[in-house]
C-alpha cells in the first residue's frame, strides 16, 4: 500500500511513521507513506497556500491551485484508489471503513488546516471525506496519523498474528472484552477461574458475554 499525504506540516507526521506497526509496516515494504509540503506548490515568493474566505469571516482558507497542482501531479504517476479529506464535518471513521481501506492500493490523503480548504477543491477532487471525532483540531495531520494506523495495521504481515486484528472491538460491532495476564493474582485480585481452566469453547463463550455485556453499558447504540 502506498499513502500520499498532503500537508502544510509534514513535521506534525513524521513521528508517528518512525515508530511502532507503521515503522515496522514501512521497513517490510509492506507500506509506504510519503509526505507532501504543501508550501512547495504555493503562489509566489512567500509560497502562499492560504487566503481569506469570500464573505467576510474569521479563518483562512486553504486555496485551489496548490492543493489542485499536488493532486494532479501526483495522479499522473499512479491511479489513486481514493483521495480522503480529513475534516471534523464529516462522517466519523469506524472500523469498516478502516477495514475497507486496508484493501486498497494507493490513498491520498489531504489534511485541512485553518478554517478548511476551498470547496471546490471538494467537489472536483476528494472521493472520501472522513472524520475521527466531534471536535475541531489545529489540523488534519494528526488525524492523517490516527486514519494511517488503523488501516496499515490491518495490512496482513504487518501484527505478529494477523487474527489479533479480528478480535479487537468494533470488528464485530462489539467492544472487546476484558484481558488478563500474569500474575495470575496480585494484592487479593484474581483472573477469572474460567480463564485459567483450558477449556476454550467456554473461555470463548465467556469472552462473547463480556464483550456484550461491555457494549450494552458503555456503547449500546453499537446493539442497535
């Protein structure tokens, strides 16, 4: 898989691809993430990328051409599976569409900054808007980083054993349930006898009880 990010702060990004499943995920060729300054496309001696929004209003908007000239320079090297805009008014990630587009061969993804990106921009260009939360951050990079992990973990090869991906919360539209380790008691608290018995069609029995009982108190809309 190969992901293009768009960005006016590729320092915000690089972090999270220099460590964990996302470093692991890049040294195996199993992805690759490259960065876009968006400030290398922008308007004149100041590398202008922003300007204020028609009609009056607090906020800067990110502006058509360098955005325009990123995308269409990088899609004639490569067909793009889909170009995703990060923005808080969207429809909110979940763990299908991040299965979805673990499957994919080639992503853009364009983070927004300020008060946005000019809508044309939108409507002629993003095939996918997504957002990780109701709530507005500086920009989209961080976001870019949480919608990067979710799918580059998912691509098989890259957890040490791939079926840990099909047990996390949200595959089954259930939360996970409770997990335990060694020891297996400390300071008067205990595992669950069951846990420690061996017999595996009843831990897995116990396990689909919590991970509904889980759901039902903290995410029940996830039941309906």
């Amino acid at each position: 898989m190969r992901i293009d990010i768009i960005t006016v702060e590729p320092d915000l990004l690089r972090s999270p691809f220099e460590n964990s499943m996302m470093k692991k995920a890049i040294e195996k060729n199993l992805a690759e993430v490259h960065l876009h300054n968006l400030r290398d496309y922008g308007l004149g001696n100041y590398r202008q990328v922003d300007d204020y929004q028609f009609g009056g209003g607090a906020g800067m908007v990110l502006m058509m051409e360098p955005i325009t000239t990123c995308i269409e320079n990088l899609k004639k090297q490569r067909i793009y599976d889909e170009v995703i805009y990060m923005t808080p008014d969207a429809k909110t990630l979940n763990q299908a569409t991040a299965n979805t587009l673990s499957l994919q061969e080639n992503l853009i993804i364009l983070t927004g900054h300020y008060k946005g990106i000019d809508q044309r921009i939108r409507d002629a260009y993003i095939t996918k808007e997504i957002s990780i939360g109701d709530y507005v951050l500086t920009g989209g990079e961080l976001a870019a980083a949480v919608l990067c992990d979710a799918v580059i973990r998912l691509i098989p090869g890259v957890l040490g054993d791939e079926t840990s991906a099909l047990t996390d919360s949200y595959q089954d539209n259930l939360l996970s349930p409770p997990v335990y380790t060694r020891p297996a008691e400390f300071r008067g608290m205990k595992v669950p006898e069951i846990l420690l018995s061996g017999n595996f069609p009843k831990i897995e029995a116990w396990r689909a009880e919590k991970a509904y009982e889980r759901t039902k108190a903290i995410r029940p809309d996830l039941l309906e």
